[in-house]
C-alpha cells in the first residue's frame, strides 16, 4: 500500500506540470491572419521531456491493482484536462449554477405545459411526439425527393420558399440531396411558451441518417458518406391560443384539420374542399422555425420590444412570429434573385427604389451566394411610426437579424466563374417597414408568401400587383416590406443582447446568446486596436466555456474583421453614453458569469472592455462582484420555488415531456439533408434553419 501511495503521490506532482504544460502550449488559439482573418489553431504541444508515459503507465498500473484509487483519480485527471474544476468553491459554484439554469428551464417548461393543458384537456404529449416524428420523416422524404406537396400542409410559406429555393438551385445543377435511413432515437420539449395568439413548442429531435448528393440524371453519388451521421435540430412549432387537440386526423397525416378531407396534394396552404388556411395555426400545429443545435438558445418567455405595446395596440391580430417568418420569405427570394439574376422575384416583397438598388448593384458586377444556409432569425428591435409626422408618412419599422453562411462566386453565363469569398457567417440586419394603421391578418401569419389583401400567391411580376386584386405589394400599404439591409454592428448586438436582459427580468438567471455576445465582445475590444494574444485567449476561452466551436469563432471574428475594413463597425469607445457602457458592462459579465465563475482571463478582457468605454478596470471588478451577488440571490430564489413546487406537486402524477424511442426508422423510407452547410462545420445538419 506504502508503494501505491508513493505512485499516487509521484503521480499527482507528474500532474500538477503536465496541466500547467497542457494549458501553456495548448491553451486557447489565435485569430491570426491580420485582415482576413487567417487560422484558428489550438490544443496540441507536449509538455516536455517524457513523463506521459510514465503517468499513463502509472496510472494504468493503479486502475488494475488498486482501482478504489485509480478509476477516481483518472476521471480527475481529465476534469482538470478539460478544464472543469472538481473541488472546492469553484466546483460548488459550477453545479450551482447549471442546475439553477436547468430549473429555471423546467419551472417555465412546465408552467407553459401546465397552461396548454388547462385549456386543452385532451393535450397528450406522447400522442404528439409521434405525429411529430412522423412530421420530420416526412419533410426529409419531401426534400429527398424535391417535392413539397406532401408537407405543404403543416409548414410555414417561410420554411417552404427556403425549401424549394434550394430544390431549385440543385436542379439546375443537375444534382439532389437525399438523406437515407432515417433513424429518429428522441423526440423531447426543449422549451414551450404560451402568448396571447399562440402556444409554442421548440422541440428537440436527435436522428441519423446517410446524407448524400446524386446526380439527377444518373443516380451516381457526387458527395456524401455512405455512413449514418448523428445530428440534432429544434423544430418549432406554433398552434393559435385557444385550438383543442384533434381527434380525428389532422394536416400531419394528410388530412383538413378542419374539415377533415384529404389533403393529398395541394401546392398551397389551403384545402381545396373548405378553403381554411390549414397552415395558419389555426386548426393545428405548424412547423414555422427550424435552428440548428449551433444556434439554440432557450428563448426568453415574453418579448419586451420598446414600441411593441403600441403597435399591438393599434393592430391586435399583428404577431412576431409573421414578421419573422415574412423576413426569411423575403432572404430566400433574394438569394434566388441573385441565382437566376432574376429580379422579379423579390419585387412582390421589396420596396421599389431598393429592389433597383440591388438589381443596379448584381448588374455591375454579377455574383451569387452557394448553398447558403440560415442559422438564426429573430426580431432585435421594434419602432412604433405613431408619432412621426404625417408630411413624410408614417411607418412601423422592425429590425431583423438574419445570420447565415454561403460561399461567393462571380458569376459569368449564369455559371459559377470564381471564389470570391469562401465559406464564412454573415450576419445582417434586415429592415422592415409597414404604414402605420394596416391590420394584420389572423389567418395569414405564416403565409407569408401570399397577397396580404387576398391572400392569392405571390408570383413573379415586373408590376410587384396582385394578379387577382390587384393591390401594390411593395408600399407597405397591405403588409410588411423589406426597405433595406444593414450590417449587424456592435450597437445591433448590443441591443439584441439587451433586450433578452428585459424579456427575462423575471428569471433567476439571465439569458445568453453566445453568439451575438461573442460579437460584441469582440468587436468592442477591435473597435480601436488589433487583438493582443491575451485578448484573443480569452476570447476563445469565453466562446469554448459556451460552446461555440473555433470554425464559428474564426468565422465571426473574421466577419468583425470585414465590418471594420468596410467602416460598418460601430465604435465603442469613451465617448460612449454612461449609462450605455454600463449596461454594456452588464452583459458581458453575464456573459462571463454564465457558469458561475469568471476566470482570470476574462477578468482581464473584463477590464480592457472597461477601460475602452472610459471605465476603469476597478469598476469592472465591482459590477462584476454585484452581479455575482445578485445572481446568487436570484439562484436562491429559484431553487426556493422549485421546492415549493415540488411539494405542491408530490403525489400528484408526473407527466413527463419527453419521448425518447428508437433507433427505429419510421415507415418512410428515405429523407434528406439540406443543400448548404452553416460555417460551423461542427456536426451533421438535416435542413437548415428557419
């Protein structure tokens, strides 16, 4: 025993240098490269003059001969490896904080299920889950076979002008996806939400399947792996306040959800015996988001967009989740007018003078995006046109963020002719205006292709006119137009990130959206000066501890890079507002604290961020200390209600929102993935999102 302690103890001061070795050569990577970006390299490097062998012998040797010692030790090992602290009050506050985040998830998880129930007693979720996965075979088998018909019914006009751009632009390459052997292995409730107009289902779905590209004419495979790849995806889905769970078989199987006849083929949303809109929510449940698990943050319960209250006031029927899916209409068709340098297609939804501008600008130098793919659409901010002045016309404007990726290429004779730009992440702001006094719809909110005064189809026209009623389109006297496109700057990330602050003022703890705060943060800190390797150590460390991977760090660095060459990046700096920086300061130690911890490190950009807005590194350490309290207090309080609520509930019958099965291929045969790929390249994706 003498001897094995002596190893231990041999073994552990092995360990105290090969993790400092480990986290000096391979600690963090760099955004090198200068302006555009260049390499993101990490990990790799040995410690030194041998002794890993030894250490791995050492330790192999203990798990044989005294595994009560070696298997604990091991499963240390690679907790400080990995860079997971395992005792002490670093360790505690870890666990802290990832189980209040876990409760704060279930307790409205729960109080959103609790509410769909007391208004719908016949809601079963396991019932559900089966369409549900019923549903996802069936959109991958529609793709597969680059048909939409089967799955019109239950998909919004966002995700079917997305889908069939895509079916498009493969057949003009003589090419289609297919995804082969599906297999879905669980279906859960990630996060539900219950509005005024709708209840929300964001379901997560965890499935493989074999993604391949063929050749239309011959069958032949150009891309793909004949190998089954795993991948996860959260399926949104909506169904208006107030509809009862069917009994009878609904839009998902094939039927009228509310009349119940077949709905076989139809190329639009209506059913052709009682012309209900059968994907407007309705009747049913409707697919209207798909993002990817790179992108998915549990979203805030309710918005809290200045000028919204407003606006709802003036038009009770208007919902966000039409405005978001009438955004990602509006990116498809813009990208297919790029594809086939065909500009009709976006004058139905842009405003006249802008779409010229964009047809002025292809023109002069033609180009177009390949396989772009939509990671994220979400409304960042709301502006109520009621107190402008008449003179000029009033208008209601919403900001959209869309972040996507694609390669682009020069484009001569309607061919790809050169790379001008590889695979990157952009992110934009897409800027919607509609009149003051319009009234939305009930039953178009995810039709969002189709007139807003008719609601007949929008098809290509040079006079962006109804063809059946005749109405202007693109005034913004009928409906919401796309008016311009901006780039996302640091103010826009800021204000995105502010406002899930103010949507969740009642949670213990506040949301995060990795991506949008990495943004910020590192364009704060290359606002004025290029990155040091520190700052870009803790830039990495920051977006690891949130699980962004270094593709999509390297990626949105190099797009914070291109914003600043072309003078779009928004200085913060001191002459920024107090007030503003401080709240700024805010997130970005929320964004730090996400675990509970803040690491020297991030105390250091913490700092240098401050000292860039006219703070001083001092008040950066106290906001931090406050806000640490504060979401102590709060963690408390939430873990207070959740045992309330435990006690309420004991003995009563805990129905779980989980439905996990397989792997089991459902009856469907074969399915698909989408065309393009995100720049993260992190994991296999079916259909991109939204």
């Amino acid at each position: 025993m003498r001897r094995a302690l002596a190893k231990l103890f041999a073994i552990l001061c092995s360990l105290g240098f090969a993790a400092e070795a480990f986290a000096r050569a391979g600690g963090g990577g760099s955004f090198g490269g200068g302006g555009g970006g260049g390499g993101f390299s990490g990990g790799g490097g040995s410690g030194g003059g041998g002794g890993g062998g030894e250490l791995i012998a050492g330790l192999i040797w203990l798990c044989i001969h005294y595994p009560v010692i070696g298997y604990p030790l091991v499963l240390i090992i690679i907790a400080i490896f990995i860079g997971v602290p395992v005792f002490g009050e670093r360790a505690k506050t870890l666990r802290q904080f990832r189980s209040g985040r876990r409760l704060q998830e279930n307790r409205l998880r729960e109080r959103a299920l609790t509410d769909i129930k007391s208004r719908d007693p016949e809601f079963d979720w396991n019932e559900l889950a089966g369409r549900l996965d019923s549903a996802f075979c069936k959109i991958q088998d529609a793709w597969s076979r680059q048909d939409l018909a089967p799955v019109r019914a239950f998909i919004s006009d966002g995700i079917a002008e997305r889908f069939q751009l895509q079916i498009d632009m493969q057949k003009a390459d003589g090419e289609r996806n297919e995804m082969s052997n599906v297999s879905v292995y669980s279906t859960e409730i990630a996060a539900a939400f219950c509005d005024e107009q709708f209840d929300t289902l964001h379901v997560r779905i965890e499935a493989s399947a074999v993604d391949q590209t063929l050749s239309i004419s011959s069958g032949r495979r150009i891309r793909g792996s004949s190998s089954p790849e795993r991948f996860v995806e959260y399926w949104s889905y909506h169904r208006r306040r107030g509809v009862k769970s069917l009994e009878r078989p609904g839009a998902i199987e094939g039927n009228c959800p509310n009349c119940g006849s077949g709905l076989t083929i139809i190329d639009r949303g209506r059913c052709p015996a009682c012309r209900s809109v059968v994907n407007s929510g309705e009747h049913d449940w409707v697919l209207a988001e798909i993002t990817q698990e790179s992108e998915w943050i549990v979203p805030p319960p309710t918005p809290a967009y200045e000028g919204l209250e407003e606006i709802h006031r003036r038009d009770p029927g208007f919902c966000l989740q039409h405005v978001e899916d009438r955004a990602s209409v509006m990116f498809w068709r813009l990208r297919s007018a790029e594809y086939f340098g065909d500009f009709d297609y976006i004058r139905p939804v842009v405003d006249t003078d802008f779409a010229d501008k964009l047809e002025r600008t292809y023109r002069a130098q033609p180009s177009r995006w390949s396989n772009p793919a939509v990671g994220a659409v979400e409304v960042i901010a709301v502006t109520s046109g009621e107190n402008e002045s008449k003179e000029r016309g009033r208008t209601d404007q919403i900001r959209v963020m869309i972040r996507w990726s694609g390669q682009r290429f020069a484009v001569k004779d309607g061919q790809n002719a050169e790379l001008l730009r590889s695979q990157v992440i952009r992110t934009e702001v897409f800027v919607l205006e509609r009149s003051v006094g319009v009234a939305s719809s009930e039953w178009q909110v995810f039709s969002s292709a189709d007139c807003s005064d008719c609601g007949a189809p929008l098809e290509l026209g040079h006079a962006a006119q109804c063809g059946f009623c005749g109405a202007v389109l693109n005034d913004g006297q009928h409906g919401w137009i796309l008016a311009g496109i901006e780039p996302y700057t640091a103010t826009d990330s800021f204000r995105q990130v502010r406002q899930l602050q103010k949507s969740a003022d009642s949670l213990a703890l506040p949301i995060v959206d990795p991506a949008a705060m990495f943004s910020l943060a590192t364009q704060i800190v290359m606002a004025d000066d290029e990155l040091s390797s520190t700052e870009r150590k803790a830039l990495v460390a920051l977006g690891k501890k949130h699980g962004l991977s270094r593709e999509k760090m390297q990626a949105l660095s190099n797009e914070a890079v291109r914003a600043k060459q072309d003078g779009e990046q928004s200085h913060f700096n001191r002459h920024t507002d107090r007030q503003e920086g401080r709240a700024i300061l805010e997130i970005l130690v929320d964004l730090a604290l996400s675990d509970g911890i803040i690491s020297r490190g991030e105390s250091r950009l913490l700092a240098h961020l401050a000292e860039s807005m006219g703070f001083s590194a001092a008040d950066a350490r106290l906001i931090a200390s406050q806000r640490k309290q504060q979401l102590r207090v709060q963690l408390r309080n939430e873990r207070r209600a959740a045992r309330r609520s435990r006690r309420k509930d004991r003995g009563s019958r805990n129905d779980t929102p989980h439905r996990g099965h397989g792997p089991a291929a459902p009856d469907e045969a074969s399915s698909h993935s989408e065309a393009g790929r995100e720049a993260d390249g992190s994991q296999n994706e079916s259909v991109l999102s939204r």
